[in-house]
C-alpha cells in the first residue's frame, strides 16, 4: 500500500479547518466556508467570520 503525499496547501487547509473549528463554526459552515474560499470569494468569507462574530 502506497504512503500518502501531502503539501504545504493541504497542512494550510488543514490549519484553516481547525481554526475554524475553534471558532464554534458547524460543519456545514466549515464546508461552505472552504467552499467560498477555493473560489477565492474573500467577500462571502469575512461575511461568514463577522456573523460568526456576532452570534459570540
């Protein structure tokens, strides 16, 4: 069986996901937000952390 591969772009996404997780974002939020984020709409993306904000 072959040995997994991983770059500095997955340890980054890695490190954004439990960021996220930290920050009490659902995993749906967390999908939504790396969702917006491969498609680099930093827009809806700071709109998701500021409502994220807002309900702490």
């Amino acid at each position: 069986m072959g040995s997994w591969q991983y770059d500095e772009t997955d340890f980054e996404r890695l490190s954004l996901i439990m960021m996220l997780h930290d920050l009490d974002f659902t995993v749906e939020e967390i999908k939504k937000y790396m969702k917006l984020s491969l498609e680099k709409n930093e827009r809806e993306c700071l709109k998701l952390l500021n409502k994220k904000e807002k309900e702490s």
